[in-house]
C-alpha cells in the first residue's frame, strides 16, 4: 500500500517567506493601481520564487499494514471463585478466542488479574492501565473485562483508546447474606461497656428474611448466640475483662443457596487496657526508698497514686498539739475499708504495726487480696520484729516468714533457677551495665513457705517471693535497699525495670502472666509465644479454620519461653492449644473487600464504559458476536459488542521527490520578468 503528500523545506523561516509574499503582494497592488501592462506577467515570476524558496517535495510512503488488537482482561480474583464463575470465565474467553480467530485483521491479547495485595480487592482498572501500558495504542480497537463487575480501583480508569465492554459473569437468581461490622474500637477500657456496631444484609435474589441468629465467641470461648434482624445496624455492648488483646467472633449461619460464606464470620481484635492505675503506697517508716517508689509510680501519668505514710509515730511525745500536727484527718475507714477494692495494686513499704491501723484494716486488705487484689511488701528491718506484718492477719498472705535476723552486709542480687523462667525476672541480665549489678547492704531473712523465689540475696535466701492466694496475688520483697540501685551505687542496677514488672505482674497484665499462650499474625505468617514455669519440650496443636488439626514442634528460644512459626494460606480464626493454654488468632482481614459485595453488577463500571459507548453483556445469556463499527457509533447492540478498526501501518520505505527545483523555477521566473518587460516595452513605443 504506497501514500503520498506534500512536504516543504523551506530555505528561510516561514516569517521571512510569507514577509515577502507580502511585500509581493504590495507591488502587485501598485502596477495594478498604475496601469502596467506586464502585471500579471511579474505576478507569475515573484510566484515561481516564492515557491522555490518554500522547496515543496512530493513524499512517497510504501506502508505495511498492522493488525488491530483487542484486549481481554479475565478477573480472577476471590469473587470470581463463586459458584461457577471460573468456568463462566474460561468459557466467555474461548468463545472471544473463536470469534476473533473468524475477523480478518484482529488478534487478541490476554491478561490475568488476581487479588490486590494488603485486602485492596479487585484492581481492575489498575491492571487494564498496565496492560494498555504495554500496548500499542493506536492498534487497540476495542478492550473487553471477563468479570462480575465488582472492582475496587474505579478511580483508576484509564484513557481508553477504543470502546470498552463487560463480559458479566454470574446469574440473575445469586443471592448472598452478609455480616459487616460498621464500627468496632481498637482498645477498651476493662470492665467498662464498649460498644460494636454491625448489620445483616441479604443481597441480589434472597428469600424473604427478617431476622437471624447471630453467635458471639469471645477468645474462642463458649458462644453465646442472639436474634437479630436483617437490613438494620445494631450496637451490641461488650465489655473486656482482661487487658491486652481479645479476639471477638461474630457467626451467622450458613443458608443453602448463598453464594459464600467468607462474609457470614467477622473477627474483631480488641485491645484491653486499663483506664487508670490506682495503687495505695503505705510507708510506715521514711526512709531513702520512700522517694524511689514515690518517683516510680509519679512517673507513669496512668497512675492515680494515695500516699499514706506515719511521719511521726504515736510514741513520740514532743508536747506539739495535735491540730498543729495534721491539716486534715486521712480518711483511713474510707481506704481500708470503704473503697479498698478500687485499688489495684497496695505496697507496704517498710510499715509495721503501731496501731495506727487497726486489726480490721488489715483484715480488710486481707479478704481485698482473696478477691483479687494485688499487695506487695517491701520489708525493712521491722519485719523481724515484735511489731512484724507478720504478726497481723496478713501474716499467713505472705510467702515467707521472717526468722527475726536482719543481715547488715553487702550482697549482689541473684536471679534463681526459677527467676530465669519468671516473666518478671526473665531476662533482667540484660539490664545489667558492663561491671554488673551494685550491691544491697541489707536483707531480711526469710523462711519460704509458699510460691516461688525468683530472686535471692546472702546465701541463697530468699530476696524476691512471688505467690497467688485465692483470686489475689502477693509479693514479698526482703530489703528495703533497691534505692541502691536507683541512686547508681556501685553502678546501680535494673531498679525501675524490676518494680515496673512486679507491679504489672501483681495486677496481672497479660505479658507478664507464667503460664499464658499467646499469638500473633502479620500477613500470612502466624507465631506462637508459650511462657512456662515448667521445663520439657512443647509441642503446638493447631486446628485450622477448617477444622482440621495439626501438630508442630515448638523451640524454646528462652528459658520458659518457647516459640513456634507457621505459614498458611488460609483466611480466618486459628485455634491454638498446648497443654492447659488455648488461644486464638485472625489471619487474613477481618472483612475481606473481595466479599463485601459478590453479587455481579455492571453498576460501578457504567460512567466507564459509557464516553466509547461500550456496554455490558451478560454471560449466562450467551456469549455476544463480534463486530467492527465505526468511531463514534454505539458499540454494543443485542448479542454482539463492537470494536473499532484503527487502520494502523508501519512505513517499510520513504521516497522524497522535489517539485520545484531551484534552476527551475529561476528559469521560469526570469522567462516571465522578460516578458512582462517586452509587453511594457512595446506599449511604451506606441505612446
């Protein structure tokens, strides 16, 4: 196929050429004005220089013409492996093979999309703007979509360079029942009433339904199931009764005829934290240490700290008057007995008896610990005394009995065997500076009773004692000289890090519990935590979200601590189980965007498809006809979708041929300046 136009190769910018056309022009208007004969003449010869000077040539292509393209984009992400949509799918692109094998002229390319990573669902205009990327242009004569229609990246779309179309797979009686949670906080107070906000909605051709059960599992714990209707958002109460992270479950039942049930199951991962801190410090004594725990619970601003300390004992006789000696009376009925249970954590720190508290304060702290509550006892030298907490009803709480010696010599703390498996002390050496840890000048000796010690003093004694008695849990430290290392004597030591455990321990905190199983996942990688006071291999049960189980070895990477790691590809809740410990874990989103909406539509691609004039044809009619229609016209009619020929080619050869050489026009523009001077010539000689 030859073609063939006219190019210019002027000799001077187009300005100087038309400049003196103009000034051409000028002169051609003054011999007119003027009565020259040869006027015409003259015109002819300016002409032939000004062509000349445009160099016109005549450009001949020898051009081989290409193919047109249309592009297929076949959606294979999760809602397209509904009912029998794949084969939907396959089957629409074999019938578009064939008809565009039958088209002289048109070849077909394909393109496969699956799932956007990180739950961003179908990207189907991302992939079609790729695919578009790697193509020709001006060859694409038309762009078909194997889809439901459900996209997620409609903000997407592309310049199109020919017509769209939607080959929709699906059918027209698909229905579907859906569990969405609208609303759902990240953390919760514990013990105080949050609240989720979900909705069940039936979508596309669902049976008349105005309410269904719904099953609630906190933790993978006993579910308890609830009615509730179809169509409308509910705020469902839920409160936290352990800090750290809680795994809610939502359930509805599976109906037959529903197209999935990946969306019938939601999970929500809640955090659980505490509001306030309130810890009640009772210092019988002062002494150095009083300031360290002082700055230790101040330096939280979660903490609400009551400080109740003797400052003067009732013994000293000094003759102050006594309301000189107090602004206000401390409401000790009110503490020890009103709200005792609104603390959670109480430290004697150095107290003794004296009389200030009577016996029915301290048997209050006693039952408080019964049902729950957390005391830590930080002796000093009076523990080995007459007037010892020893001796009052809080006596048999501790974990160890005072022998009434009190050892006055340096010593450095150690972490015992069991220390090295307590998450209170586990650990701790690492917190060490480089010549080691300073040395305490005085422990109280101690008999252990009950619990475990996880750190000792001179001789293996007992330093740190750690209990649970009833609900409660109690903590028995045997020196008053962990101010030491707050103060960096003899490079101090892990002080803070110490009490901040012990005290998260005491109120339980989740991370700090002995024996406690935990896990986590990041993508599609889950990992198993197991803490443990006992020793021996570990060996992990995993039940997957299909019910099947499995069991893999877990390595201990710690002492106690014991850990394990697994890969899957599977979307849902994981329960998890060693020994007495069970857990459970969410892989995969909680709602995936792929199942929000599965019924097939068009809908969202329409604004699209429309400005080329393309459509949607739906599979499960037949698959449509394939016809060429002209730019402009509509492109999909009843049972057929158009594409439009683009007519693209490629030069295989350029010819250049000039139309008015340079001699030549010369030539002919001197013939007619002689001429036109020997026209004028003659008419002057008849004047």
């Amino acid at each position: 196929m030859n073609a063939s136009n006219i190019i210019f190769d002027p000799a001077f910018d187009w300005p100087v050429i038309w400049g003196a056309g103009a000034v051409i022009a000028a002169l051609l208007i003054l011999a007119v004005w003027r009565g020259l004969k040869g006027w015409a003449l003259r015109t002819l010869g300016a002409a032939a220089l000004l062509t000349a000077l445009a160099g016109p040539s005549l450009q001949i292509e020898d051009r081989a013409p290409e193919g047109d393209i249309l592009l297929a984009v076949v959606d294979e992400s999760a809602s397209q492996g509904l009912s029998d949509r794949g084969a939907q799918s396959e089957a629409a692109l074999e019938a578009l093979r064939a008809r565009v094998a039958g088209t002289e002229g048109l070849e077909l390319r394909v393109t496969r999309m699956g799932d956007g990573e990180d739950n961003r669902g179908s990207l189907l205009m991302t992939a079609l703007g790729d695919a578009l990327a790697e193509l020709p242009r001006d060859r694409v004569a038309g762009m078909v979509l194997i889809s439901d229609g459900r996209l997620h990246d409609v903000e997407m779309a592309p310049e199109l360079p020919a017509p769209l179309h939607l080959m929709q797979t699906g059918k027209p009686d698909d229905w579907d029942r859906r569990l969405t949670i609208t609303n759902a906080p990240a953390f919760g107070i514990l013990d105080e009433e949050q609240e989720i906000r979900l909705r069940v909605d039936d979508m596309g051709a669902a049976p008349a339904t105005e309410s269904v059960p719904l099953t609630i599992a906190i933790d993978g714990g006993e579910p308890e199931t609830y009615t509730v209707p179809v169509g409308r958002e509910l705020a469902l109460p839920i409160t936290l009764s352990h800090g750290g992270q809680n795994v809610i479950q939502f359930t509805i039942p599976v109906e037959d005829g529903e197209l999935t049930d990946r969306n019938n199951a939601a999970v929500v991962n809640m955090n659980g934290v505490r509001d306030r801190l309130r810890v009640l410090l009772v210092s019988g004594v002062p002494h150095p240490g009083t300031r360290t725990w002082r700055n230790l619970l101040k330096s939280d601003s979660a903490v609400d700290l009551v400080h109740f300390t003797i400052l003067r004992p009732p013994e000293k006789q000094d003759g102050v008057p006594v309301n000189e000696l107090s602004l206000i009376a401390f409401p000790t009925q009110e503490l020890f007995m009103e709200k005792i249970d609104e603390f959670d954590l109480i430290i004697f720190d150095r107290y003794k008896l004296r009389g200030i508290l009577p016996a029915s304060y301290l048997g209050s702290v006693r039952d408080y610990i019964d049902r729950g509550g957390a005391v830590l006892v930080a002796a000093g030298p009076d523990l080995a005394t007459a007037q010892s907490l020893a001796r009052s009803p809080l006596g048999d709480m501790l974990p160890a009995a005072p022998t009434a010696r009190v050892l006055e010599r340096g010593f450095l703390p150690e972490i015992t065997e069991l220390g090295t498996r307590h998450p209170v002390t586990r650990g701790l050496k690492e917190f060490a500076p480089e010549d080691g840890w300073g040395r305490w000048m005085r422990l109280i000796e101690m008999d252990e009773t009950a619990g475990m010690t996880v750190m000792s003093g001179l001789d293996d004694r007992p330093l740190l004692t750690l209990d649970r008695v009833g609900e409660g849990r109690v903590a028995l430290l045997s020196s008053d000289h962990a101010w030491l290392w707050d103060r960096g004597f003899e490079g101090g030591g892990p002080q803070l890090e110490l009490l901040r455990r012990l005290a998260h321990w005491m109120m339980k905190e989740p991370e700090l519990e002995e024996e406690a199983l935990t896990a986590s996942a990041v993508g599609s990688t889950v990992t198993v935590t197991r803490r443990t006071m006992e020793e021996g291999a570990r060996a992990l049960t995993v039940t997957r979200p299909d019910g099947t189980e499995e069991d893999m070895p877990m390595e201990e990477v710690a002492p106690g601590l014991f850990r394990s790691e697994f890969a899957t590809g599977e979307v849902g809740l994981f329960r998890l189980s060693e020994g007495d410990q069970q857990a459970v874990v969410a892989v995969g989103p909680t709602s995936p965007r792929e199942f929000e909406q599965t019924i097939a539509s068009a809908e969202d691609l329409t604004p699209v498809m429309a400005p080329m004039r393309g459509g949607a044809a739906v599979i499960d009619e037949g698959t449509p006809g394939l016809r060429a229609v002209r730019a402009g016209q509509a492109a999909i009619g009843r049972g057929w979708i158009g594409f439009t020929p683009r007519g693209a080619y490629v030069v295989e050869n350029l010819r250049v041929v000039p139309l008015a050489p340079a001699w030549l026009m010369l030539l002919i523009a001197a013939g007619f300046a002689v001429a036109a001077w020997l026209i004028e010539g003659r008419a002057r000689r008849r004047l």
